[in-house]
C-alpha cells in the first residue's frame, strides 16, 4: 500500500479547484473530482488532508483527496 501524503489547502476558487500546500515549494493542484467522502463547498483553506500523487494532463496533481 502507497503511503497517503499530507498537506494544507492553500487556495480554493470558484470553480471547483484548489491547490494543496506541500510542505515544499511545490504546490499541487487539486480538481473537485479527486475528493473523497466530503464535497468541494465543505472544504476550508488551511485544513489539514490527505492524498496520493497522480498525474493529469496539465502535470502533478492530488487524486483522492481525503480531509484529515
């Protein structure tokens, strides 16, 4: 089993994407369908989550995207 990484959503906008605070100077880009068990408008900037790297058509982006 892949370990889950962790951060913070750093920024979330209107329409339906946000990004997630690494911990790095990288963030990571997050889409409303990559959340699991919570909807995107239950989601607050600074809370805590969980998720797994994955790859989208644009670079690196955060797939099951879980609140901690």
């Amino acid at each position: 089993m892949i370990a889950m990484a962790e951060g913070t959503i750093k920024r979330l906008t209107d329409k339906g994407f946000g990004f997630i605070d690494t911990g790095t100077s990288q963030d990571v880009f997050f889409h409303s369908s990559n959340l699991e068990g919570v909807r995107y408008d239950e989601l607050r900037e600074g809370q805590q989550v969980t998720y797994n790297m994955g790859q989208g058509p644009k670079g690196p982006r955060a797939e099951n995207v879980t609140p901690v």
